[in-house]
C-alpha cells in the first residue's frame, strides 16, 4: 500500500482499532449479549483515544466496523459516560423526489451581506431560512405572526429516561443525566417553540438523538408544544421535515409528518431540455478499463457528489476533512471522488507530502451556475460516456427505467469495468439515469 494510501486510511483504522482494543479489554460484546447494555466512561474511552472522534456519528455511514458487523450503536448517558447496545438509533432521510408538490420559488430581499451563491454553513443556511420566510411558510405561521430566535448552542439535557428499540426485536430503557446537547436553532411563536437541526451534508440517514434530546430538554421546560425540524440545503435547495415523537418517553417513536422543499431558483426542467442536453454532446467517451484511467463510478446517490462539489468550492479538503463532513469511510469517500473525477469535476494535489483534494476549472466553473444550468451541465457531462446514453434512450423508448440486466449486458459490452464489479457499478448507473429524469419532478 502506497503512502496516500496509508495516510487516506489513517483516521478510519484509529477508530477502528480503538474501538476494536475497547470491545476486546471490556469483553463488551459478550456482557451486551447477556445484559442488553453496556456502560462506558469517557474515561475508559480515552485510554485509547479521544471520546469525542470515539463516540459521535451523525450518520450510521460512518460507523466503526466492529459497530456495523455486530449492530451494536453507542449513546451518551451523561457528560462523561456513554451506553452501548443493540440500539436502532438512525433514521432514513427521505430522498429529494419522494413527497413530490409544488416547490416555492423564495425571492430574498436585497441585502449586500447575503449571497444564495455561498451558502456555505448550517449557520448561513438558519439565516436565510429566517429572513426568506422558508421557517415561517413551512411552521404555517399566520401573516404578521412572529417568529424569533431564542436559544441554541450546548446545553445539559437535564433528567429523564426513554425507550429504544433493539435489533433483537425488544426494547431498551436508558437513563440519561444532563448530556451534552447541542441546538443549531431554537425558535418561538405565539404557539409552539421550534427546535431547528440544520445540515449542509447530503447523509443517507441521520441520528434520532439530535432532535429526541433538544426534545426531552425543552419540552420539560415549556408549556407550549415543541415542533422538530431537520433541515438540509444542497444545490440551491432547502429540504425541511417535521417530525414528532408518537410517546414522548420512546426514542423509536419518531414520525415523519410533513416535508416539503423550497428553491432559492428556478428549478423548472422539462423532458425536452433533457433531450436537448442529450443532442448537445459532440465528443463521446469510451470508458474501457483498458485504456481509461479513471475508475467506473460505483457512488450511487449522485446528490451528494454535488455536495461534495459545494463544499470543495469553498476550501480545498484533505482525506480525512472530507470523512467528517461527508460521514463517508475511506472506501466511500475513494467512489465519490472518482465519481467526481470520471465527471472532470474533481481532482488531486500534493502539498508538504499531503494529498489533497479540489475542484477542477471545469468544477468551479459549474458550481457558479444557477440552478437549471447547473443541473443541465452535469446531465451533459453525464451523458457524454457511451453507457449512459445507451441507458438514456432505452428511458426515452420504452418509458421504463432499464433493469440492472440489460445496464450489465451494457458495460460487459463496453468493458467498463472487471466482471466480479459489474452487478454493484451497474446499479449506480442506474441510479445516475434515475437523477437525471428525477429532474423534472423537481
């Protein structure tokens, strides 16, 4: 293994061979096996490494391995003590297309110190939902009806206890006492206050804790109701989701109950303008393995490659600046960057013996754009590579999506990759095709 290599991989196998000393010292998976838990101090945990790159993923992506292979989830009970058991702690994100309506078009005021091209922080993102109108719309706030921000940042949790449920198929009882939460926004109206968590990160899923402790907080500390809302903005768009608690003392309750998506542009793309960014490409490219030099995507959800995208605008990243913020394992963030990089989006530099990661010219050139010239850009860039225009015009004749058969008889054709990767790089070309007619929805 090569030195990037090595140094790409090196955060991931700390973690993983901290946790890995951790379960083996404390014989941890055999006394969860046998009392359902497991506690830990911030203390035991340091002995190998910090707690907090030991005890926190926002996303289950990220997860060590030794959690993954066993389904084992880590919770923290108190400022310096955490749990560990079989906990289902995550919950899936609604992807973009799903809850489709009409998507608001949100005009902002003249301001010199707001730019919708850089939004570039969760805190940037609270700003602009606050002085759009988004937060209002999406509450249902009454014309004329405040709404203001009162609280946020870290707080104790204060007292309480909850039930979560197992991989096992029962339940758990947790107690927890005053640990550490954290609250991008907090708001009051006349009739509820609103917990705001806000990303800027496209994950496959998030944390419950996020929302169900702010929730435990504050519901014990006012009278009126509490509303949750997870928020995401990326590529021009703020996805917001309500959600409640069905119990207030069961963590695996949670509800989604309303979402919609608001757009700071227009997002209007019609199936002739798809087909006319299909005409538009002159130069095709073929991706045999034999002579391309650039691996065949395997990244499935191309909304976070423009994510990643978005974030690299802005500083150049190394390995390991791109795992935190993505949520991605190593492995993970290799696919999104060659998937970046087989689009000439994304590229590599060394830097005083560190690789480092960034926008190519033609990457910067496309995150300038507006919404529908964005969009339509990376369709053609898409739609220059021999596969996908085949699995393009299979959608424009038959009115179907292809199946994953005909997408492998498609790049065992063009030898775009070796046979025992051809089911897994086939299903993200099917995702790609996916995103692009998932466009019009929009």
């Amino acid at each position: 293994m090569n030195r990037d290599k090595n140094l790409n991989k090196k955060t991931e196998n700390l973690t993983d061979s901290a946790w890995q000393q951790l379960f083996d010292k404390y014989d941890i998976l055999e006394k969860i096996k046998n009392d359902g838990i497991y506690h830990i101090t911030a203390n035991e945990i340091k002995e190998f490494r910090e707690p907090r790159l030991m005890a926190k993923w926002d996303s289950s992506e990220q997860l060590p391995k030794i959690f993954k292979k066993n389904k084992i989830n880590i919770l923290p009970n108190s400022r310096k003590s955490y749990i560990l058991g079989e906990f289902q702690l995550y919950e899936p994100l609604p992807s973009l297309e799903e809850h489709v309506q009409t998507m608001p078009k949100v005009v902002l005021p003249q301001l010199e110190t707001v730019d919708i091209d850089n939004i570039s922080s969760e805190a940037n993102a609270i700003n602009v939902l606050q002085i759009s109108g988004i937060l209002e719309d999406f509450l249902g706030l009454e014309v004329g009806e405040d709404l203001y921000a009162t609280f946020n940042g870290r707080m104790k949790s204060g007292e309480f206890s909850f039930h979560v449920d197992t991989f096992q198929g029962d339940t758990q009882t947790i107690h927890v006492n005053n640990a550490q939460v954290e609250i991008d926004g907090g708001f009051e109206s006349e009739h509820y206050v609103t917990i705001l968590e806000a990303k800027n990160v496209i994950h496959e899923d998030f944390h419950i804790r996020q929302l169900y402790y702010p929730f435990r907080l504050w519901e014990n500390k006012v009278k009126k109701p509490v509303k949750l809302i997870f928020s995401v903005y990326s590529n021009k768009i703020f996805r917001l989701m309500e959600y409640v608690f069905v119990q207030t003392d069961n963590y695996s309750s949670i509800k989604l109950i309303k979402t919609r998506n608001y757009s700071l542009e227009n997002t209007d793309i019609s199936i002739d303008e798809l087909k006319r960014a299909f005409d538009s490409v002159t130069n095709i490219i073929d991706d045999n393995q034999n002579i391309s030099d650039v691996p065949f995507i395997q990244a499935d959800n191309f909304d976070r490659i423009v994510s990643l995208l978005e974030n690299m605008y802005m500083n150049n990243m190394t390995a390991d600046e791109i795992e935190n913020l993505m949520q991605f394992t190593s492995r993970q963030r290799d696919y999104y960057f060659n998937a970046g990089r087989y689009l000439g989006l994304f590229e590599k530099y060394k830097e005083d013996e560190l690789r480092y990661y960034r926008l190519t010219d033609l990457g910067k050139k496309i995150y300038k754009l507006n919404y529908k010239d964005r969009q339509l850009k990376l369709v053609e860039l898409i739609l220059s590579h021999k596969i996908f225009r085949d699995s393009f015009e299979f959608v424009l004749q038959h009115g179907e999506f292809p199946d994953i058969e005909f997408i492998k008889e498609l790049a065992q054709n063009y030898n775009v990759c070796s046979p025992n990767l051809v089911y897994r790089r086939s299903q993200s070309v099917l995702s790609w095709i996916k995103w692009i007619f998932n466009l019009q929805k929009l």
